[in-house]
C-alpha cells in the first residue's frame, strides 16, 4: 500500500463494510481444491454499487459450490482467474461461470508477454463463448448490460 498515492480505504478480508458509498462484502474460500492446504486463503470480493454487483475472485482455487453461490448472489461482472497452476484453470473457470450466471465475465490471471509465471494463456478459456471483446477500457451500467453473457478481455494500453 505504501506505492498507492492519494486518498484511499483499504478494504481487506471477510464480512461486509460500505466505503463512499460502495459496498464490500469478503467471502472467505481457497487458493486450492483441498480447503487451503496447499496454497492458504483467498477471499472473494462482492462490490455493490449504483445498482451493479461485481464479484472478484481473487486467486480462487476450486470450484463453487450451493454455500458459495448462495453467499455470492446476483453477479452482473464477474472477475475470474483463468491460467490454472495457482488458480482454477479455464475449465475450472467456465464451470464457476455458468454456476454464477454474469452478464459480463472478464478473464484475469493469465499468462501475458514478459511474465515468467508458468500458466495458460486466455485462449482455452475464451474458446468456450460465443460473445469475446477485447478492450483497453470497459465501462459498464446497470442500463448497459447485455442480455446474454459477454466476455472482456482487458488489454494494457501502451504509453
């Protein structure tokens, strides 16, 4: 937090806080099929704000189950790891996106040019959607939403 100027809250771990008027709910769950032995903790992000709901997935590890997607709830954009190894894998993350139903699905965790990390690209994941955009900014209304599930591949804009 230390490289992050301005004025800023930090919102960390489980339960829910309402910081500006945008609500955070932590939910724990694991970095790992086997309930955090291997790779510990992780806690999902459910972001509530002018009528939209955003999941955050941080590093999950497995798959969701009743308990999760009942804690979880309505996702509009859901933010899913897809490179395997140290999260779900493209598989993996398709399953958590039909289980949660997102209007907008958009990959994270995936191998890019100039990282050493030994995961999988976007591509296994994408392959499984009818419905792929690929942009360098994305905004998103509750009036905007598309009818049918898309998925945003964010670019990093050069410069």
């Amino acid at each position: 937090t230390s490289e992050v100027g301005g004025n800023f809250e930090l919102v960390r771990g489980v339960g829910s806080t309402t910081v500006r008027g945008i609500k955070f709910t932590g939910i724990s769950t694991y970095h790992d099929e086997q309930r955090g032995a291997k790779r510990g903790g992780n806690t999902v992000f459910v972001i509530e704000s002018e009528g939209l709901r955003v999941a955050h997935l941080g590093d999950i590890g497995h798959t969701v189950d009743k308990t999760l997607l009942s804690q979880v709830g309505r996702v509009d954009v859901l933010m899913v790891p897809v490179g395997g190894v140290y999260t779900v894998d493209s598989q993996g993350a398709f399953s958590i996106v039909e289980s949660l139903s997102p209007k907008v699905v958009i990959p994270m965790h995936f191998k890019i040019r100039g990282l050493s990390l030994q995961i999988a690209d976007e591509k296994g994941f994408l392959s499984r959607f009818k419905s792929v955009e690929r942009k360098k900014e994305l905004e998103i209304t509750k009036e905007s939403l598309p009818a049918q599930t898309k998925v945003v591949v964010l670019e990093k804009s050069e410069g």
